[in-house]
C-alpha cells in the first residue's frame, strides 16, 4: 500500500473514532441525565444512592470523553 494511500487510511480512521468517541460520550451523558432526573423523580430530595457500577461507568465515561477531547486536539 502506497504511503498516501495508508495516510488517507489512517485519517478517516481518526476521524470515524472521534465522531464515534463524542456519540458515546453524549449518549452516556444523556443517560445518566435520564437516570438522576428518574431516581429525583420517585425518589425526591432523599439521599441519591452511589452504588459502585455507577461510580465505575463515571470513570469510564469520563476517561472516554477526555480522550475524545485529546483526539480532536492533535
């Protein structure tokens, strides 16, 4: 494969991965918008619960989003 060739290759694989890296980002987003707006709903001003899963699939997200942010950047 010629040198210009893997360089149009690896361009549309940069920019398919943050196109895709900002739709997960803001599904993710939305979801847990959905999810604390839901628990506030049935629940009220009572305490929001922090299970571990949640505190976990924070992190991801957030690591996610921040190399999202980093791709666009370079």
């Amino acid at each position: 494969m010629s040198e210009n060739k893997q360089q149009r290759v690896a361009k549309r694989l940069r920019w398919s991965g943050r196109i895709l890296s900002l739709v997960v980002a803001a599904f993710s987003l939305i979801a847990y918008l959905v999810s604390g707006v839901a628990e506030f709903l049935t629940e009220g001003w009572e305490v929001v619960s922090a299970d571990i899963q949640g505190l976990i699939l924070a992190l991801l997200t957030a690591a996610a989003l921040a190399g999202s942010i980093l791709s666009w950047w370079h």
